[in-house]
C-alpha cells in the first residue's frame, strides 16, 4: 500500500470509557455499533478483561463503520478525548453503610478523574457510576473543569422507563410520548406529570388529577414500577446494562455531533427550581459540543417543588461527610 497523506492520531470524535464491567461495555458496544465516535479507548484496572473485550470488539469491525479501538490500564491511551464516560464503581460490601459505599466510590473517582484531565484537558466528562448525583459533584470538584462539562447520565434512563411504560398504556411508541423524570436518579426522581402528553395533547388536560394521590386512574402507579424497574431488573438479570448503554450513546451522540438536543442528564442546580445548595440533579438540558448549553426551566407544582429541593438538600448534606 502506497500512502500519500499522514493520518492524524487524535481525531475530535474520540470517546473514552472508564470502567468495562456489564455497563461500560455495554455503552462502548452501543456507541461502537451506532459509528458516533471514530476513536474509542477502553480503561479499568483488569487488564485480561480489557484485553479481552479489546479483541471482541474489534473482531467485529469488519460488520461496522470503522473505528479506532484501544484498551489499556495506562491514561495515557485516552490523550485528546472530547468525551470521558466513568462507568467504574464499587458494589456494596456486606455491612457497609450508605456513606462508607460513597467514599469509596469518591476515592475510585480521586483515582480517575485527574488522570483523565491531564491527558484531556478540554474533555466533557460523563459520569454513569452511582450515585450518580453525587459522584457528578465529586468529579466536578476534583476535575476542576467548568460546570457546563461535567455532567451526570441522571434520569435520561428514568425517563425512557417512564415514556416506555406510559405508551404501553396509550398504545403508541414511545418516542411519540414525552414526559420527563427530573431530580435525582433513582428512588427519589421527580416526575413531572404536568408535561406528559402526546402531538401537545395534555394527559393533565384529560385527566387533571393524573399522578396524585386523587387520581382515580393510578398514573402513578407508573413512576412507582420505574423506580422498581431497576431492582426488578437486578433481581432477574444481575444489572441493568442495554437501556443505559442506549441512553449514554444517545447523549455521546449529541454532544459528539452538537446536535442541541435536550436530555434529562444531572448538572450544577444551584439556583434552579428554588435549590440553595451546590448539587448536582437531572432537569432538562440542552447538549452540544461544548457540554450543556441551557438549562429549561420546567413549570413545577408546590409538590414537585418540594420533592426537588429535598433531594437537594439530602444530597448536600451527603457531600459535606465526604473526604477529598
Ligand atoms: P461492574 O462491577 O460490572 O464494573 C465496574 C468496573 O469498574 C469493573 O470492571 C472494575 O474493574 C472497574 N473499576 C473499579 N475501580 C476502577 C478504577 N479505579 N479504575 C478503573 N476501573 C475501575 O459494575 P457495572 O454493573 O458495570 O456498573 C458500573 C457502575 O455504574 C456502578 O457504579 C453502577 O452502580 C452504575 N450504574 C449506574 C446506572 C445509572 O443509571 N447511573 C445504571 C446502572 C449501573
């Protein structure tokens, strides 16, 4: 083979994913099948595994759009990546408590996060690993990045959870329904029912009760199977893996390709929706090449309201126990 141009070693669609246990390499299957990204790496500390999900992967190049697949222990591989996805995390030890999980988890991400920022100094940052709320403020913290690109997978999955279950009951696909779960990712979301409709037309308009303790229709029900959704998941499979891969690659894509789509992903809230505390929870926000653009500003109920700022509150006393 003759060549006749060099070939740029860093391309501006490079991908690197942190962690490649049942979420990580779902995520980098789902963004390596989708062609979003030309160059992806995969980090975590097993280097077997690495090794062997590198050859896995690549042996399939051949069905694909190509792209430049390398895995390894060393950060140095993730130089010039414009998105870092951190999927690496601890299970709960029999006995441990809530916050003992948390620091160990927090001292995971002191390992990462500024490994990835020496060789990235421009990255997005995209945290998966839980909490996810509270891990997005860890890294925040220790990234030293600006607000705007760190951000947290959030409630982007509970809220397809959401959308999923309600178009079985409306009998229409669910990217023909929208409605939004805010707040924090898992028991406590939010949902907002007051945006749930399809082609504009209101559930609340039909059914102004919907999602109350007053609602002879038990819509609520609904928000009560997504927050089970993911133990139930966990008790049948072992972990929830294809939803979330499909979710983060969704969000990759936009901010890759600055597609200024607006997604329920975890960001600063300081001063959104009445928050007086510096947390990190899921609203709607714009994504693109530079991280999150805009944040929209839902109409909220008293209830909604409450719910939110509690969240934040809880978390913000769960930040201030933590050691950096
Ligand atoms: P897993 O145990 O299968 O994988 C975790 C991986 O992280 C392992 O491969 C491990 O070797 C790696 N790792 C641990 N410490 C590391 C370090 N210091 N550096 C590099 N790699 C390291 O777990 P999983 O099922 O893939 O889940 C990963 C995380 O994602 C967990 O925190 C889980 O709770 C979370 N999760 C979040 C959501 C969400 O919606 N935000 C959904 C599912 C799972």
């Amino acid at each position: 083979m003759q060549t006749k141009a060099s070939v740029d070693t860093v391309s501006g669609t490079k991908v690197t994913v942190v962690g490649v246990g049942q979420v990580g390499i779902s995520i980098a299957f789902s963004i390596m099948t989708q062609g979003i990204a030309s160059e992806m790496t995969l980090v975590d500390v097993m280097e077997d595994k690495l090794k062997g999900e590198l050859m896995d992967l690549q042996h399939g190049l051949t069905f694909l759009d190509n792209m430049k697949i390398t895995a390894g222990s060393d950060y140095a591989l993730s130089a010039g990546s414009k998105l870092c996805i951190v999927t690496a995390g601890a299970q709960m030890r029999e006995g441990e408590s809530r916050l003992d999980l948390d620091q160990r988890n927090t001292n995971i991400l002191k390992d990462i996060i500024p490994k990835l920022v020496q060789y990235s100094p421009d990255t997005i940052l995209l945290i998966v690993s839980d909490p996810v709320d509270l891990l997005t403020y860890v890294a925040w913290k220790l990234s030293g990045l600006p607000k705007e690109r760190v951000i947290g997978s959030g409630t982007n999955v509970d809220s397809s959870r959401f959308r999923f279950l309600l178009s079985e009951r409306f009998d229409v696909a669910p990217t023909s329904i929208h409605g939004w779960i805010i707040g924090e990712h898992g028991d406590s979301s939010v949902p907002v029912w007051s945006g749930v409709d399809v082609a504009g037309v209101r559930l609340r308009d039909l059914n102004p009760a919907a999602g109350t303790s007053e609602d002879t229709e038990n819509w609520n029900s609904i928000h009560k199977q997504v927050i089970q959704s993911a133990y139930e998941i966990i008790r049948l499979k072992g972990y929830p893996s294809w939803a979330m891969a499909l979710s983060v690659s969704v969000l990759t894509r936009a901010i890759l390709n600055n597609t200024r789509n607006v997604y329920a992903v975890s960001t600063f809230v300081e001063g959104i929706h009445g928050v007086q505390y510096p947390v990190f929870l899921s609203v709607p926000c714009v994504l693109g090449e530079n991280g999150i653009t805009d944040v929209i500003q839902q109409t909220l109920t008293e209830d909604e309201l409450t719910q939110f700022q509690k969240s934040a509150a809880t978390l913000n006393e769960v930040q201030s126990n933590l050691v950096f």
